[in-house]
C-alpha cells in the first residue's frame, strides 16, 4: 500500500518549524536527512578537491574545477538550510560520524580520501554525480520541505552537467585505455555505488515519505540507477557487474 503523504511540496519553511507548529519528529527526521546531503556533497567537494592535486592530464583540470567549485557551492547550500534550523555544520556533521562508516557513505568517503587516477574520478563521478540526479531529481525536488527543494532545484542543473560528464568520459575511457580496465574499475565502483542509496525499507525511509520528505524508496532508485546504468554500458560494449540483490550489495 503507498504511504499517505502529510505534507505537499514546498508546504512548510524553517519559520514553521522553529515556531513549534509541525509536530518535532518532522525536524528530527529532516536534520538527519539534511546531514546526510550536505555530508555527501561536502565528501564528494573534497574528492573533486583531492583529483586536482592528483591528476596528471591537465585536459581534464577545467571540468574538475568547476565541477569542484558547484559541489563546494551544493555542500553550502543545505549547511546553510541546517543553520536556519539552529543547527552548525559541526553539530551536523557530528551526528554523521556513524553513519559515514556505514556501506551508504563507501562511494564518497572513498572518493574524498583514497581514489588515484583518471579511472577512479570517473568511476566516482558516475558513482556520485549520476546517482545524486538521481536521488536530488527524484526526492527532494519535490520536499515539503520548501528550502530543500528549492536547494534541489539549484544543484540539480548542475549536476546535469556533471553527468554529462561522466557519461562523455565513459566512452572516452573505453578508447583511452580499452575495454577491460573500464569493466575493472566498473566492478571495483558499482557496488558502492548502488549502496549510496541506502538500505531498503528502512523506517527512517517511511518517515521521510510520510512527511513528504522523499517521495520513493531507496530500493527504487537503486534499481533506476542500475537499468540506467546497464544501457549505458551496453552502448559501449562494457559489462555492467552482477550485484547481490540485497543491501549493503556486493558482486555477485
Ligand atoms: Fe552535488
Ligand atoms: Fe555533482
């Protein structure tokens, strides 16, 4: 049965919750899901931050900067949501530390602190940009939550463009370096990054969906990211790995 839906998008602002008249759960919830975004953009800022100082094809340094430059400028937008919520980016991040060593944070952790080379960005890119469409396009764009969708709406043009990016850069390393080392790094990258999705059925994931904070489950998204991801690779002659079909996936 689908979930009934409390509140419709763009419905409630941060006045209404600091002035107490939305029930408390509903700020809980939404801080955890604000911490959440704004620790994967921050993550994925400084991955973008670490490929600078590492890559050697100076080709690619344009993009990586701009691409750096917007998450920097995404990580900022939803801090400042959590501020106008009386909540820093320290606290927030703070009440992340468990959650960062959970399978859902492995593609940008990985990303912000051990990805090497030209295959790494772009196996983060399409682990990290690609789904956050997906995620940001499917969910929060709609949020009842009025500054989260509107934030949505910003990072959502520019994460357009990072994915045209990675999916340019796709087919470019097919060329560059072949067929085999790609399905490699497609092997090492995809379970991380279907994980980023987060667990199935979750009652966090309930919550957000009854309070219009989200409107599809993990699971769903999960597998739009999968049968997208399965075309692309097709197109290109690459294999797209199995993955176990239950949460945190691993290769089958
Ligand atoms: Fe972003
Ligand atoms: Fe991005």
């Amino acid at each position: 049965m689908p979930i009934r839906r409390q509140f419709p998008p763009r419905s409630l602002d941060a006045a209404a919750l600091n002035e107490g008249r939305v029930d408390p759960h509903y700020t809980k919830v939404l801080l955890r899901l604000l911490a959440a975004h704004a620790m994967a953009e921050k993550l994925t800022a400084l991955g973008y931050q670490r490929a600078l100082a590492t890559l050697d094809n100076p080709a690619l340094r344009p993009i990586v900067e701009k691409n750096f430059a917007e998450e920097k400028k995404h990580a900022r937008l939803i801090y400042h949501a959590l501020e106008e919520l009386g909540v820093s980016q320290q606290a927030a991040d703070r009440s992340m530390i468990a959650v960062l060593k959970a399978p859902s944070f492995d593609a940008p952790s990985y990303f912000a602190s051990k990805a090497e080379g030209e295959l790494d960005l772009l196996m983060a890119s399409l682990s990290l940009d690609t789904t956050g469409l997906i995620m940001i396009g499917e969910n929060y764009r709609e949020s009842s939550y009025a500054p989260h969708a509107r934030a949505a709406e910003v990072i959502l043009d520019e994460e357009a463009d990072h994915e045209i990016f990675a999916s340019r850069q796709l087919g470019d390393a097919v060329e560059h370096f072949g067929v085999e080392p790609v399905n490699d790094a497609l092997r090492r990258w995809i379970p991380r990054a279907v994980n980023f999705f987060g667990p199935p059925g979750t009652g966090f994931t309930y919550d957000c969906i009854r309070y219009g904070l989200k409107s599809r489950d993990n699971e769903e998204l999960a597998e739009l990211y999968v049968t997208m991801l399965t075309r692309r690779c097709e197109q290109l002659g690459l294999e797209m790995p199995a993955l176990t079909s239950t949460y945190p996936h691993s290769l089958a």
